[in-house]
C-alpha cells in the first residue's frame, strides 16, 4: 500500500479509461478532459490508438496512452486487462473513470476496488445483446458494482434500467452536456429541397434500418425529401445496399455541426441509449429532433415536444408519420427549433456537466483519496 500523491482534490490525478474511441462517448470524454485541464488536474486517457478521442485529448495536452482494446469481450479480455493495469501503475492516479462497458469491465477486474473507480455505462451492455449473453452481461454488471464506487449515468432513465436490472450501487445521474457555443447557428438553413439528417454510428444501436424502413413512407408524403446519414460502422455496406437514389451518405466526418445546420430536422431511430449526444447537438443547431422513446430521450427534449418528436422504437409507421409532420410545417420546424435551442442552452450546456462530474470526484476523493493502493492484475 502506497501513500497517495492524490489526496488533495486539488492536485488530483484522473485516468480515463475508455472504449470506444469513436462517436458520441469520445465527444464525451474529450469534453471532460478540457474541462478538467482547465481545472488544474493531471489528466491522462487510455484509449484505443489511431482513434479520433486519441488525438483530441493529445491536441488538449492529456497524458494519453495506448490501450489496445475492442468493443466485445473474449479471449482478448485478459491481455486487454493487464494492459490497461500497466497504464494504471504508470499513471497512480487518485481516481480511474471507466467509460463504456469494456472499459469498465477491463478496468474494475483490474483495479477491484483498489482505487476510487468511477464507472460511466453510456448506455447498459446487456441492452446491446440478447438471450444468454444479455444474462451474463447483467450477472456480471450486478457483480462489478461491487468493485465501483460510483457508477455515473447519463439519464435518470438510464440510473433505472440499471436498478430494474439488480445493480446495486452508488449513483450519481449526470445528464450529457455540449458546447452549446460551437453548434449555435445563424438560423433556418435554406435547403431547395427538405432535408433530414441523422447522424449517429451506422450500428443496430442508432437504428438506421428503422429509418431507412420508414423512408418510402415519407416520400410519399414529401415526394423531394432527402436524407443524409453521417457517419459508419458495421452496418455500412448493408444499409447502403437498402437506401435508394434520394438517401446520401456521407461516411465519417470530422465535425458534425455543418450537417445539423444543413438540416431541416434530425432524426436518430435508436434501440437503446443513454442519453444520445447527437440530438442535443441539434437542438444547440436549433434544429427539431426526432428521436425513438429509450432512455435519456424524453429527459432530452423540451417536455412540450415530446407528443410531436417522441415515437416507439422501431416503429416504421410511427417514425415516417412524426417526420412527415414535420418537413410539411416550415413555421412548426422553426418553432421548436428555437425552442430546442433555448432548452439546451438552459439546460445542457457542457460546463454543468463537467462541474456535476468534478463533484462526484470531489467526493470520492474526500471520502476516500487518503491511500493508492496497486492495481491487482498484473
């Protein structure tokens, strides 16, 4: 057992480990990061390498380090474990912050306990899977708890799923945040033709086959709408096989915000989530969103929107009737456009997220930062 170098919160050391190191949880944490160095911590990150976190929290001046880690479990998980107990041993931090179910797997099997973990599902792992495998990965996040002392959801909703699931922890409930400054925009965009955007992984997660699906329909009630789906993934090739002549893809991209200010509407059909990053960023655009009714969607929305933007998961019909309403009202879309804006604004501003993230660190700290302790996989 080690004396802590990090028993002041003031001269805190926080390590994140993260996977992925992609899409909305690197915005996430890149956010994190700024803040944090802008507060005076020692920041380091293990993420995968080559990825767009690894050289955001670079550019940010994070200790960053090479972990080599996929997205899914198997016969990679003890080497990606060992690894990551390497980085921790280097960095002694007084706090590890483990986001995503991998990282938070590989982390408190490393750690168990030893040092204050915080653990940030962004959306639960037995949600993404089925059968025996949603078993095992509910079995073993209702035993992980054991081995966290603060587990950070993203939506109440999320903090419910996980309780209804027998996880047992302390929690806190963090609602995601963005730059509300760097998506604010000059107004409506004037498109020629109406235009939705998504943008979001192209995964079963973001449910691009439910909108894709629900397409004809829309064009049947708006015969010159277009749709643009930013970013890719696994189901790529797929979807591009199912999208026709009227359905642009732009593949990934490196700043969305140009796409939500070329939107009439954005629209993201997800299975399940946390709280989805990308319909907050649109609304910061002030942009109408459309989004399916899983977890952090209706805490995301102004409550008055909810009977206009909020439609069942996986619903077709009820996807292509709610955007239908929406390209064929130009003065509707502009209303809950500035008000999206407004919300966001009063509500989401990425600084209440660091600042609520700096008091559970503050916390565990105090609570607990008076001893380091070496992580135990070795």
């Amino acid at each position: 057992m080690l004396s802590s170098p990090d028993a002041d919160p003031a001269s805190l050391t926080v390590l994140h480990a993260v996977q992925p190191g992609d899409g909305g949880v690197a915005r996430v944490v890149t956010d994190l990061v700024r803040a944090q160095l802008a507060a005076g911590l020692r920041v380091a990150v293990a993420c995968p390498p080559g990825t767009s976190l690894s050289a955001a929290v670079r550019a940010e001046g994070a200790d960053t380090h090479d972990w080599q880690a996929g997205r899914d479990p198997g016969p990679q998980l003890v080497r990606e474990t060992r690894e990551l107990a390497r980085v921790i041993r280097t960095v002694r931090p007084g706090i590890v912050h483990a986001h995503s179910a991998k990282a938070g797997l590989c982390a408190r099997l490393a750690l168990r306990g030893t040092i204050p973990t915080v653990y940030q599902p962004h959306a639960w792992s037995f949600e993404a899977v089925e059968g025996r495998t949603a078993s095992l990965a509910r079995r073993w996040e209702r035993f992980g708890a054991r081995w966290t002392h603060r587990i950070v959801c993203v939506s109440e909703a999320e903090r419910r799923t996980g309780e209804a699931a027998g996880v047992t922890a302390d929690w806190s409930v963090v609602h995601n945040g963005v730059d509300v400054a760097r998506f604010a925009t000059g107004g409506p965009p004037g498109n020629p033709v109406p235009t939705v955007v998504c943008v979001g992984r192209l995964c079963r997660q973001k449910g691009q086959d439910v909108l894709l699906a629900a397409w004809p329909a829309v064009l049947a009630e708006v015969p010159t709408a277009r749709l643009v789906l930013v970013g890719e993934g696994p189901d790529g090739e797929r979807l591009r096989a199912a999208a026709g002549p009227s359905v642009r893809f732009t593949g990934a991209v490196d700043d969305t915000a140009p796409w939500y200010r070329a939107a009439d509407v954005v629209v993201l059909p997800s299975r399940w989530e946390g709280m989805a990053l990308a319909p907050l960023e649109a609304m910061a655009s002030g942009r109408p969103v459309v989004v399916s009714d899983v977890d952090g969607a209706r805490e995301s929305l102004p409550p008055a929107h909810e009977p206009l933007c909020l439609v069942p998961p996986e619903d077709p019909a009820a996807l292509a009737t709610a955007l239908g309403r929406l390209l064929g009202r130009q003065e509707l879309r502009h209303r809950l456009g500035r008000e999206a804006h407004e919300h966001v604004l009063s509500r989401f501003d990425v600084r209440r997220t660091g600042a609520a993230v700096a008091d559970v660190y503050r916390d565990l700290a105090g609570a607990r930062g008076t001893e380091h302790r070496e992580p135990i996989a070795q």
